[in-house]
C-alpha cells in the first residue's frame, strides 16, 4: 500500500537522523579537540588525508559497495552477490597493498604509508558491509555501525593524541581502531560468513555488477570538485585570507546539506523498492513535492537568521562571510534536487547518466570558477557552484523522465524560488536591520503560507506521536 511506503520512508529517516546527528555530534567534539593538540602543520596533515581517503575509496574499490545495495535489494540471490562484491574488494585491497609496498620501498610518505594502507583497505570492507546491511533493511545496525566507528574515534583520540601525545600517528591509529571496532560488531549482528559462498563467484555476475559500479565512480570526484576545487581557484585569484571567509560561509549551507545526507539514506532505499511498483509515479511525485516544500522552508529560515547567526556565533573578523552564503544555500537546494533525480538512475540501474550528468556538472564548475573568480572575487565561487547544481537539476529533469515521470508543482516551485529571491536581494541592500528583518519575516510568512501542505503533515504526526 501507498501509506506503508510513506510510513517506511519517514521511520527510516528518523532512523538515519539519529544515527546521523550522534556522529556528526561526535565529529564536532573532534574539531576542539585537534586544534588545542595539534599543530597547524599536523592538523593540515589530518585534514589533507581525510580528503584523500574519501576521494581513493570510491576509485579504488570501483564503487562495488554501491551494487551490493542496488543487487541485493532486487531480490537476487542475496549470497552471489555478496560473495562476488567481497571479492572483488579483496582483489582491490591486494592492489592498496602492493602498491603501498612499492611506494614505501622508495621511501614515499614512510611514516604514514602504511597506516593510510590500512584505513583505506578497512575503509574499502567498512563501505561494502555498511550498504550490504542496508540492502537487507537492517538500517539500525547501519546507524548504530556509524554511530559506534565515531564514538571510538572519540576515545582512541583522547588516549593517543590527548593522553600519548602521538599526534597524526596518534589520529590514524584511532581510525584504524573505528572502523575494525565497527566492522566486528557487523559481522557479529549480521553473521556475514553464511552469506559467502566461494563457489558462487562468477565473471558473469561480476561484469553486471562492475557495470552498474564503474559509472558511478566518479561521482565522488566530480561532487567534489564542484564543492571544494573553488578553494584552490580563491587561493589562487584571492589569497589565503579570503579562503578562509569562503571556508566559514560553506558551515552554514551544511546544516541544509545534513538534512539531504539523512533524507537521501532513506529514500534511496524507498526509491529501488518502489520503482516496480503500480504506484511508483505518486509516490515518488509526492515525496519530491513534499521534500521540496520542506527545503524550501529551512533555506528561508536561515536566510531570516542569517546575518543574526555571523554577529554571535561567528567571530567578528569573519562577518562579511555571510555575503557568500546565498547562492551557496541555494546551490544546496539545486544539489538536492539532483540528488532525488539521481536516485531515478540507481533505482533503474542505469548509472550511466549519473556518470554523463556528474561530468556536465564538474566540468561548469571548473570553468565558471576560472571565469567568474578573477571578475567578481569569492562570491563568484557560491555563483559558480549555484549554477553548477542548477544545471546539474535541469539535465537530470529532462534525461531521467524516460525512467519515470514525476510530475512537479512547478507553480508552487517557481513561487518558491521568487520568495527566497527577494529575501537574497533585501539582505544584499543593507536595510536598517529592523527593517530588513521585518520585510524578511513577511517574506517568510507567504512562503510558510505557499508550504501549507508540509507544515500540517508535520503537525499531524507530531500529534499523532504524542497521543501515542
């Protein structure tokens, strides 16, 4: 039934919201906790592995963790499937380690090498094992696996960089120590071992699987250079100084993109259950409209408290940071409509088109940010990643309606966009501020207004929820 899908849909949000928020919780109590103990020099070094490990995952491992999910929620043979992804991973993580081998025998990186060896191998079986849970609907075990690899991050670095002073050695032995921790409680709730089955392994299966993977290994890569490749084009055209005001303004559209990272978990899932479905059309029409309204009503709230959220949360020297922080939100609302269309590729398997879309998008981005970063400095960065997205949005709109045709409040939409626009332009014209916050809130209140049908779904169940 319609409902059920719904039903499902929301409990799994909640699901991924907690595990979600308590790892994002635990990764800010991290932040302090590096800066105090490390030096500028190690803290870069920390930051500068993170980025390469998220950035090799995906490359390395062939993003074969992607098909496990998509493959055993199709109800294939569930065992095939994981045996086969398990060895093509362990193929990978014999690649990481006979090149780390190399690498290290010429004295590359030496003191590191080998515990980035490891995190990136750990890291490869961690990706596979988290979307296979998630495949079998144990999404509880997936949120607590994260929630569980964060918390002793937290404490293996309070023993090894607080405590022992063992500074980035110190940091990548805690991550070592996460993700195994978290791997072990996986295997032990999930009992992986009935699901291998040697015999299983087939070049067959492997090529449909490698099929569905490969174009969606880059994907990482191009996301990222239309989210960060901008810093390099600042530092280049702006100086350091600028990036670290263009640095400040990206925290605030990450409280909207924590909202897509929760939303997306689950209804990637509802997406591929649903896409065989009679009713597939209204349900995925009804939740892009709702989600829609949703995003819409958080992006006004922040552009309201805006300038408000820079005077006492942010430092004095970073208030004019927030001029850049506009097009950066609505880059995020574009960004996650082109997420909800992209799920219409992995639900049909055809990731080619997230492939040939994500390439459009990374390639605007990259030119944009050479064009309009020399004209008109960093907020020529937030223009450049807006319109990035946008047309990442517009092509998918058009290229994934021969998969399924969702049909749009495009009046509702349009109005929308016409409302935060308007609240865009009185914040850039420097009202007194009673004036602008005034003319803002009634802005707001029409917005609220045009997103009725959202704000009572929530009231409903949260009534209903607490009559429970």
């Amino acid at each position: 039934m319609e409902s059920n899908a719904y039903k499902k849909l929301l409990n799994n949000t909640l699901i991924f919201a907690i595990g979600n928020l308590g790892s994002k919780g635990i990764t800010l109590l991290l932040v302090p906790l590096y800066t105090f103990h490390l030096t500028q020099t190690e803290y870069g070094l920390v930051d500068l592995f993170q980025v390469t490990i998220t950035l090799l995952v995906p490359i390395v491992s062939l993003s074969i963790f992607e098909a496990v999910l998509r493959f055993v929620m199709d109800d294939e043979d569930v065992s095939a499937v994981f045996t086969n992804c398990l060895f093509i991973t362990s193929i990978s993580s014999l690649i990481i380690l006979l090149l780390s081998t190399i690498f290290f025998s010429i004295g590359f990186m030496r003191d590191f090498l080998p515990y980035i060896a490891i995190i990136i191998i750990l890291q490869l079986f961690y990706s596979l094992y988290t979307q296979f849970v998630r495949g079998l609907g144990m999404v509880g075990l997936f949120a607590i696996s994260g929630l569980l690899m964060s918390l002793v991050v937290l404490i293996m670095n309070l023993l090894f960089i607080v405590w022992l002073e063992l500074g980035v050695i110190g940091y990548l032995v805690s991550m070592i120590l996460g993700l195994f921790t978290s791997l072990i409680y996986i295997n032990i709730n999930v009992n992986s071992l009935k699901y291998i089955n040697l015999s299983s392994i087939s070049i067959n299966l492997n090529k449909r699987l490698l099929k569905y993977s490969l174009p969606l290994m880059p994907n990482t890569l191009m996301w990222w250079i239309i989210n960060a490749s901008s810093r390099f084009f600042i530092l280049l055209f702006a100086g350091t100084s600028y990036n670290g005001l263009f640095a400040t303004a990206s925290k605030i559209p990450s409280i909207l993109s924590l909202f897509n990272t929760i939303f997306f978990k689950a209804w990637e899932l509802s997406a591929i259950e649903e896409y065989d479905s009679k009713n597939k059309k209204n349900i995925y029409s009804n939740i892009f409209n709702y989600y829609q309204q949703f995003l819409f009503i958080v992006l006004a709230s922040i552009l309201l408290f805006l300038k408000t959220i820079f005077e006492f949360l942010i430092g004095k020297d970073f208030y004019d940071a927030w001029i850049y922080v506009p097009f950066l939100l609505i880059g995020v609302l574009f960004s996650s409509f082109s997420s909800f269309l992209g799920t219409n590729y992995i639900a049909s398997k055809e990731t080619k088109g997230v492939f040939k879309t994500s390439i459009i998008g990374g390639t605007t981005s990259l030119v944009l940010n050479i064009i309009t970063i020399p004209l008109l400095g960093v907020i020529g960065a937030s223009i450049s990643s807006m319109i990035s997205f946008m047309v990442m949005t517009i092509i998918r709109l058009y290229d994934t309606k021969k998969y399924i045709v969702i049909e749009y409040n495009y009046k509702k939409i349009f109005l929308n966009f016409g409302l935060i626009f308007l609240q865009v332009i009185i914040l850039y014209l420097n009202l007194e501020r009673s004036l602008e916050y005034t003319l803002n809130l009634i802005i707001f209140s029409f917005l609220l207004i045009n997103n009725k049908e959202i704000i009572k779904g929530i009231l409903s169940f949260t009534s209903k929820k607490i009559k429970k």
